[in-house]
C-alpha cells in the first residue's frame, strides 16, 4: 500500500522523518510481513488471481467517487503544479531522458503501483489524477495498469471509468521489462522498488525503466544514518543504481502531501558493468 502521508499505517512498521521526507522502514524481524521472495516464470503463472476484498458498492457510490475524481482532475489540471510539471517532461534537462526512451516507441504503457484508497484519502486521488492528465497531454502514454491490495470494488470500477485497468495479480513490484515502462509510484514502501530493481537487475532491463517515486538520492543520504539497519538491506539496490541514474525532483509546494520527495528516475547503464558486484 502506497506509504501516503495520509495512509494510516500499520503497527509493525516504524515510521522516521526528517524535515521534508518520511521513510517507511521494514518491520522487525520477529514482526515482518516481508514481501515473497522472487519466484519462478512457473510459481508466478500459478499465482492466484487478486479479488478486492471489499466487494459492497452500489451505483451511487460509484458515482459518488467518480465525481470527486473528476472534481480532483480538474482543479490538478489548473495548478501551477501541473504546469511546472508538465514542463519538466517535455522542455527542461530532463526531457531529452524522456524523448530517448521514447523516440522508438509508439505507446509505453504506465504502471501503477501502491495508489492506496483513492476512497479514503486525498492524496491517493492527486496521484491517480496525475496520472490520468499525464495520459490525456501526452501521446506516447499508452494503456494504464493500477494495482494495490487494498482497492475495493467501487474503486476498482471507478479505475476502469477513467480507462485505467486494474491487475488480476499482486505482482509485488516484480514486472519484467521488455519494452519500456514507465512506472508510477509516489510513496510506495522502499521493498516495492527493491522488487522491481531485483526483477531487472541487468542493463538491458533497467534501461527501459521511466520511474517516479521516492527519490532514490534521498533513500542514499538516510542509509549513513541508519547503518545496519532493515532499511540498508532493502535500499542496497538503490544506492547501488545511483552512479548510473539521473534523477529529477518536481516541486510540489502545492499539493506537498501527495507529491513531496518524488522524482523522475532514469538509468543508463553500460552493456559491461557487472552488477552482480554492486550488491
């Protein structure tokens, strides 16, 4: 579940802030829910499907929600947040990261991980607008596929009415890439990059990755302060991934609880770097 400022956590994991950022560490050892480890081509094809667990909706709920959304969409839209966003992707330094991955491509699709309740919580409803209006501006943005363990049913139904598709299957983080994706993933738990990082830990993969989420510089600045620590074990790859990454930071002074401490990740790793080494 995305580490939102407004998601209200759960005991086990301990929580640490510093002037402008949070960290959502692992729990304990005597307390982890710990993500799986890597499975197989065969155990992740005989994985179950996911089925929200909230299974209660009704028309006027649905529509309830469908029209804080669009309420939430719109006023995005006339941000000077938006702006300055928009702007970043396709005027600034890091347009030419964007325009290189996507030159080639017709379409790239989008991945969304960790949304959280977008019911709830105002937060969850910034990120998926976000999202959304990226789609709707730009043309090389192709299908949108959103998962997260807690959407209900009226969420999951609002998702297809703004033509996002919600995963059958809790992949953890750990979609293969093949051709290049672009992932979204505010605040999502450190282990949720962690996963994705292992999954396409060689050049070729890691190359085709467009993410925005936490920012990794910030995850390798906290890791000297919490030597030993779970954190360390879940952010290695992270910090590992550093010296082959350009990292963007938006601003987000208007909407700071949704968007604070994001940045826009690209990797660039050589055909010859052994990352086996790194980590």
């Amino acid at each position: 579940m995305a580490a939102s400022a407004e998601t209200v956590l759960p005991e086990p994991h301990k929580v640490v802030k510093d002037d402008d950022w949070t960290i959502v560490l692992p729990r304990r050892k005597n307390q982890k829910r710990r993500l799986p480890k890597l499975k197989s081509a065969k155990q992740q094809q005989e994985q179950t499907h996911w089925t929200p667990t909230d299974l209660e909706t009704t028309p006027e709920r649905e529509l309830k929600l469908m029209q804080k959304m669009q309420i939430c969409i719109e006023k995005l839209e006339k941000s000077r947040f938006f702006t300055v966003f928009l702007d970043q992707i396709v005027t600034s330094e890091a347009a030419d990261c964007f325009y290189n991955i996507t030159k080639s491509e017709r379409k790239i699709n989008m991945v969304i991980y960790g949304i959280g309740s977008i019911e709830s919580f105002d937060s969850p409803r910034l990120q998926l607008s976000l999202a959304v209006l990226m789609k709707r501006k730009l043309d090389w943005i192709g299908e949108i596929e959103v998962f997260d363990p807690i959407i209900s049913l009226t969420e999951s139904k609002v998702f297809e009415e703004l033509n996002c598709r919600v995963l059958s299957v809790n992949e953890q983080g750990m979609r293969k890439v093949v051709d290049p994706i672009l992932f979204f993933m505010p605040h999502c738990e450190v282990e949720l990059y962690d996963n994705l990082l292992k999954t396409n830990w060689r050049y070729d993969s890691l190359n085709k990755i467009i993410l925005f989420g936490n920012s990794f510089e910030k995850y390798e600045q906290h890791q000297s302060v919490f030597q030993g620590s779970l954190l360390n074990e879940s952010t290695k790859r992270l910090v590992a991934v550093r010296p082959f990454t350009k990292e963007f930071s938006t601003v987000s002074d208007d909407y700071f609880r949704a968007f604070h401490g994001s940045s826009w990740h690209f990797f660039s790793v050589d055909r010859d770097t052994n990352l086996q080494l790194l980590c």
